[in-house]
C-alpha cells in the first residue's frame, strides 16, 4: 500500500467480530474522542492534512450471541501517518 498524502481521503470503518453490527460508535484519536456517530460505523478523514495523524480506535456496543446482551467494545488502535 501507499502511503498517505495531504488531500488524500481515508474512511475508518468500524466492525465487531465476526462482521457482528456495532451501534452506538464512537471514534477516538490518540484516546481523544473525535465525534460520536450514532448509527454510523465510518469515520471519513477528508482531506487529509498532517494533524490527522495518529492512533485511531472506535468504541461502540456489540451483541452477544452467548449472554445475549449489548457489551461496550474497543477496537485495537489504527496508526494513521500523513
């Protein structure tokens, strides 16, 4: 792969094991929350500039098939360098 330029578009999607449906994503730069998307599990960086770089991680809920309940999820971290 490439690497990434200014102006160059990335989307983070965030997804749960398995392709499970996550809900209620929230997106994280560098432990920071960046916005909390509701329903939407993208995260478009467009254009890009250099102070996107970083350590991106979603959070949201995941449906458990085994207790069968929605269980707050953390995604290992993205490095992102412009």
């Amino acid at each position: 792969a490439r690497g990434l330029l200014e102006g160059d578009t990335v989307t983070l999607r965030c997804r749960g094991w398995r392709n499970r449906t996550v809900t209620g994503v929230s997106f994280y730069r560098d432990e920071k929350e960046l916005r909390v998307l509701g329903n939407g599990t993208e995260l478009s960086l467009s254009p890009l500039q250099l102070n996107h770089s970083g350590r991106y991680r979603c959070r949201g809920s995941v449906y458990s098939d085994v207790s069968q309940v929605w269980k707050a999820s953390v995604s290992v971290p993205v490095p992102v360098t412009v």
